[in-house]
C-alpha cells in the first residue's frame, strides 16, 4: 500500500502541474489528465485544510484558573 502523501507534497505536485501545463508542447490527452490529477489533489488539499480547521484549538483560562480548549472557527480566522 503507498504511503499517503502530505499535504505539502501536493501542493509541490499541483505546482509541477501548473508549471506543466504552461508549456506549450502538451497534447490535449495530457492536458486533461494533467487537469484532472490537478482538480483531485485540489480537492485532497482542501479536505486537509478543512480537517485541519477543526483540529486547531486555542488555550485559554476559564474563570476557576483551569485552562481550557476553545475551538476555533472559520469566523473567529476572519477577524
């Protein structure tokens, strides 16, 4: 089984499609394909981001002095 890729292994790869596909030698077969892998890794990263997004939590204190988690949401990254 290969091992899962990190998150910034692909965007390195969605980088080296971009690239690809800025030259000019590529067949339209290749393009599509190219796009395609592109649009997976995409969607890859962005359920990376996401679950991310749910794991990041912020020490704070509460008033009885115990520290807590509070997590953080998209909102609270918006201010």
């Amino acid at each position: 089984m290969p091992r899962k890729k990190t998150f910034d292994e692909k965007i390195s790869r969605l980088e080296e499609i971009v690239a690809e596909m800025s030259s000019d030698q590529l067949s339209l077969e290749k393009s599509v394909k190219l796009y395609e892998e592109g649009m997976t890794l995409l969607k890859k990263c962005e359920d990376d981001l996401k679950s991310a997004e749910g794991k990041i939590a912020l020490l704070t204190n509460n008033q009885s002095g115990y520290s807590e988690l509070e997590e953080i949401t998209e909102k609270d990254l918006e201010e």
